[in-house]
C-alpha cells in the first residue's frame, strides 16, 4: 500500500515503508558526512535537514535521534559548540527515553569530547565513564572497546601516557575477543601514539605499519590516510625524512582521490613540518600557505560563515607564524600566530589556545639590538601569555602542557637576565617531565639549562644530559641541535678538539636530515676549528667539500664562501698565487649575482683580502681594491660590513706605508 507524498514522491506504509524510512535517514546521514568532508557544509545540512523531517513523518524516535547526533557531530566539528550541545542533549533525551543504551552511550561520548574542548575536565571525564559503563550493558559488542578508546584519547591529550596505554591495551584486548577489527585496529593507533609522545619512533612505526595492513584489508581508507600521516611522524622523528616526505606524499593523494580537502591540508602541514626539519624554511613557507588558502575557506551555516575547522586553522596559522619567525619574518610571523589565537578563541578551543599562546610568548622575545625598556616590555607581554597558557593548562590538569609553560617561563626569565628565577622553572619544568617519563621533554628542558649556563662548564653537563635523551628518543634532529650548542660551548671553553668532535657528529646527522643549511654550517665550523689548530690539510679537505656542496645546491653564497675560505688557507700555506687565484673566482661569482645583498658583502670582503695581497706584494692594483670596499660600504651602510672587512682608517694607512717603503 502506498500514497503520494507533498512533492510527488511514493511514501510506503506499514512496517517495511518504516525500514524503508529508516534506511532513507540513513542514507542521508552519510550523504551529510561525505558532503562535510569535501568542504560543502551546506549540504551535509540540508541532508540532516531532511533526515530529520524524514524522522519527524514517520514518528521514528530512533531515527530522530540518530539525525539529532548527526547533526550534533557536524556541529561539534565545526566548533560550533553551543549547538553541537543542544542536539547532542536532544538525542540523549529520545535515547533515555527509548531505553536505547548504544545511542545513549554515543551522546554521552560526543558530550564529554564537547566539555574535553571546552576546558571542563571534570565533566568530560564523567560523560565518557557513564558513556563506558553503557557500552558494557550494550547489545553492540563495540561499544565497550569505543568507550575505552575515547577514554584512552582523553589521557593521552592530557599527557597522562601510562593511563592512555593501559585504556588502549584494554579496548585491543576486548575489541580483538569480539572480532572487530576496525577498532583493534584503532587501538593499536593510538598504543603508537603513546610511543611517538614518549619518543619511542620505532615501535610506534611498526605499530603503525601493521594498522596500516589491516585497514588495507577491512578497505578503510580513511584509516589508511591516518596510518600514513602518523608513520611521516615517526619517521620525521628518526630522521628518515626522505621516507617520511613520500609517505606524507601518500597520504595527500589518497586524501584528494576521496575528495577530503581537510586530509588534504593536514599532509600539506605535515610535509611542511619535514621541510622545515631538513632545513629548507622556504619550501615549507609555501605549503603552509597553500594549507592556509583551504582551510581559511567559510562556509554558510544557519546563515553563519563558518570554517571547515576552526582548530585546524589555528594550528596552521601557528606553524606558518613560526616558520616566519624562524626566518626573521618577525612582524609577519606575529601577525599570523595573533590571527591563530583569535581564530582558536573564538572557537573556544581551550586547549589549542593554550598551547599556541606558549609559542607566541616564545615570539615575542626582542631583538638584543633593543633598548632595555623595550626589550623589557617585551619580555613582560610574553610572560603574561605563558601565564594565561599556564592557567588554562592547570585548570584542565593537563600535565604535560603545565611542564612546557613552566619550561618556557624559565626560558624567558634567563634570556631577561633573571637567571635564579629562569634556573629554578626550568629545573621545576625537568622534574615535571621526568615524572611523566617524557624523552623528548627531558631533552627540551636539558638544552635550555645549557644555554642557561652562561659558557660555563656547567652548561657541558646539562647538553650532555641532553644528549643522551634525544639519544634515546631517537631525536636526530634535536640530537643535532644539541651537538651544534655544545660545539660551540667546547670553542669558547678553548676545548678545540672536542669541539671539532662535535661538529663532524652534527655534520653527519645533517647529512642523514638532508639539512643542506646544517651541513654548510659545520663545515664552516670545522674549516674556522682547524685553521686554528694550523691542520691546513684537512682545511683544504673541508672546503672542498663545501664547495662541492654548493656547486651541487647551485648555492653561489655557499660555493664564494668557500672559495673566500680556500683563499684563506693558502695564504697560510703560503701560496699566494692559490690564494689570488680563489678570491678572483669568488668575486667573480659575486659579481654575476650582483643583487644579492649578502654577495655583496661577500664580494666586500674578496676585494679586502685582494687588497691586502697586493699591496704587501707591493703591487699597484690595491688601490683599485681599496675603492671598490669603499664603494660598498657607503652602498650597504658599515654595519653591514663590520668584522668582514678593516676600517677604511687602516685601509689607506697600509696603503701609504706600502707607498712609502
């Protein structure tokens, strides 16, 4: 038996037109879920529209709900937190009502992630255990291992590591009894991301590589995307960044053959961040900004502009703030992390704002060329964010944020001359971490306490210290950040030899990066460490090298460097025509990349040595030399040029003795 509907379509009665009705609200339920993941809100709510009058024909009450928390989700991804409640709160009720446990237990979870990311802990807590304790009354035999995974996720956001692991091993345990794949599977995700968080990047890849098997079988794509994104991770951690840039690589064109521009963004950021450790700052500039251009798209909704994800939008915001930073794009880079921090408040993301206001502290430190006013207020404006982040953290009890602030404070109180102070937060941030049993923490916080150290000898114990954990964190990247800081602590200290020890540790480990800056820095070291130790030869050696490099990056600063510090050491190996013969190769480099500003110095400082050279020989064109050194310094201002090249004063005194003998 059937009638006609309002707009013409057959509307089934009876018992199978109700499973008909249903299976028709669910379909639009997942035609909302696919249009929200190619970026069309509005019509993943037209279709939740339409499953709710759908439901509201039939009289469904379980299709009601189940449209109700559909739409509470899509709110909730949105951030728009207030209605995500209301039809969260709504669902609940009908499933109260109905005596439906599953869906009840559904509610409950989206309550307690909606309250997690608004900063109540406490009420989060109580929805997700209520939400378990359902989950084992449940028919589903899922909802157990579910509920036990969101707990699991909860912990582990809150740094809680070993309360994490224990909720995930249990929910593999009980989904594994059950035959349910899909969230063993997931369990085992988050297992590894328990071992990223406390630097354990192995186990955590071959977790990830067996997750990755199985959703391949069960054909989850979306899980495959997420595998790949977290294996860049691990291996980004280990330093194996040509394997994590393909894998990331993976994970964007699988995202674009599903159409997700979310996933998409999320592996343009990844690759971003692996760029940014092989030290190619530009490269990675350009994908956050590509990242950007989608996610800062809105959408309409209930006749509001909404973005497609406020707290992802934040967080690239963050990463792009720093990576200008980072490049000495100081005022940019505020200006985007400011615009983060806008975006995440009015989203009411407590615990990304918290986190983003640490790092825009960080940027506020001032220039040492400032007055002390200045560079005071300064340093005032970025303690007053780390005590709104700190104040934020302790109120969700998250503990591993309360340690980084704590950390960060020391930092900043150190760099303003506050040294007790900075000393007895960073020593406080290390006890933190330790107790959490986090690596790479332990290694954050050592390094800072070197740098606190004043060139002392203290300061080798505490990179030492530091060393170690990156060590066992298979950390290469912070590994080689330490070994650069005790390199140069070793030189001050006049321990050369260590020193130099040091600087081939980190040339290596910028190699396996594939850090080109990295490498032509400890080459540079390394040539400066042994000209002082007269080992000539194995200057020679160095800068070859380093001009192979160049050569090969097609880098002219780097190969008229080298070439500079060739001509160098045969001027102390006596060979004046080698040493003529590199500085005239180096100018002429200079000059054919006449707009560039740092070969101009470059060029500034083959002229002086030229100079030099000629007119010890008593040869004329010195003079010549002499000029053009002045023509670029009144061009580049004589800061540019201070410690590259003798005062002009001393200049033409030379030149007259040469003239006078």
């Amino acid at each position: 038996v059937s009638g006609q509907g309002e707009e013409g379509w057959e509307q089934p009665q009876g018992a199978k037109g109700q499973a008909a009705r249903r299976d028709e609200v669910d379909a639009c339920c997942v035609l909302a879920r696919v249009a929200q993941q190619t970026g069309d809100v509005a019509s993943a709510s037209e279709s939740l529209k339409r499953a709710l009058a759908l439901s509201h024909e039939a009289g469904d009450r379980h299709a009601e709900a189940k449209s109700l928390i559909a739409f509470g989700e899509l709110y909730r991804d949105l951030w728009v937190t207030k209605r995500s409640v209301e039809h969260v709160e709504r669902a609940l009720s009908i499933s109260i009502e109905l005596g439906d446990k599953s869906s009840e237990a559904r509610c409950l979870t989206v309550l307690g992630q909606l309250h997690y990311a608004r900063g109540d802990t406490t009420g989060a807590v109580r929805c997700l255990e209520e939400a378990l304790a359902l989950g084992k009354q449940s028919v589903l035999s899922s909802s157990e291992g579910e509920c036990l995974i969101n707990i699991g996720d909860l912990h582990l956001q809150q740094g809680e590591i070993e309360q994490a692991r224990l909720h995930f091993e249990r929910a593999s345990t009980v989904c594994g009894e059950q035959m349910d794949k899909r969230r063993a599977v997931r369990a085992l995700c988050g297992l590894s991301r328990c071992n990223l968080a406390v630097g354990e990047s192995y186990t955590a890849a071959d977790q990830l590589t067996e997750a990755m098997g199985v959703r391949k079988e069960v054909g989850d794509r979306a899980g495959q995307g997420e595998c790949l994104r977290m294996l860049a991770v691990a291996y980004t951690h280990v330093g194996k960044l040509a394997t994590a840039r393909k894998v990331a690589a993976q994970a964007k064109a699988l995202a674009g053959e599903r159409g997700v521009v979310l996933e998409e963004a999320m592996a343009d950021m990844l690759l971003a961040k692996i760029s940014i450790t092989s030290g190619d700052l530009e490269v990675a500039v350009q994908m956050q900004q590509r990242a950007l251009q989608v996610l800062a798209r809105t959408e309409v909704l209930a006749g509001s502009k909404v973005f497609l994800d406020p707290r992802l939008l934040g967080q690239c915001l963050e990463d792009l703030g720093n990576a200008l930073v980072t490049a000495g794009q100081t005022e940019r880079g505020l200006d985007h992390l400011e615009q983060g921090e806008q975006v995440l408040a009015a989203a009411e993301d407590v615990h990304s704002l918290a986190r983003l206001r640490c790092r825009l502290a960080l940027a506020y430190v001032p220039p040492k060329s400032g007055t002390r006013q200045s560079r005071n207020d300064l340093f005032d404006k970025g303690l007053a964010k780390l005590g709104e982040s700190l104040a934020a953290h302790e109120a969700v009890r998250n503990k591993r944020g309360i340690a980084e602030c704590v950390m960060y404070q020391g930092v900043l109180h150190c760099r303003k001359g506050e040294q007790l102070k900075g000393f007895q937060k960073l020593r406080l941030a290390l006890d933190m971490f330790k107790e959490l049993q986090h690596k790479l923490g332990i290694g954050e916080a050592t390094l800072e306490m070197g740098h606190a150290s004043n060139d002392s000898p203290q300061g080798v114990i505490y990179y030492e210290q530091s060393l170690v954990a990156r060590r066992q964190s298979s950390d290469l990247a912070g590994e080689a950040v330490c070994l650069r800081s005790l390199a140069n602590l070793h030189a001050f200290l006049g321990n050369t030899r260590a020193a130099c020890k040091c600087w081939h540790d980190a040339l290596n480990l910028h190699r396996e990066l594939g850090d080109a800056g990295g490498v032509r820095s400890s080459l540079e070291h390394l040539c400066s460490l042994y000209s002082q130790l007269e080992d000539y030869n194995r200057v020679v050696d160095l800068v070859g090298q380093l001009r192979d490099s160049a050569v090969a990056r097609k880098d002219a600063d780097a190969e008229a460097q080298a070439l500079v510090l060739m001509g160098k050491c045969n001027i102390s190996l006596g060979n004046l025509t080698g040493a003529e013969g590199s500085f005239k190769l180096a100018l002429k480099i200079c000059q054919e990349h006449a707009e560039s500003e740092e070969l101009m110095v470059r060029a500034a400082e083959c002229h002086d040595k030229l100079a030099k050279l000629y007119l010890e020989q008593g040869r004329p064109e010195g003079r010549s030399h002499i000029e053009h050194v002045q023509k670029l310094r009144k061009k580049l201002g004589k800061d540019m040029l201070k410690g590259v090249v003798e005062e002009s004063s001393l200049q033409q005194t030379h030149y007259k003795r040469q003239l006078m003998s």
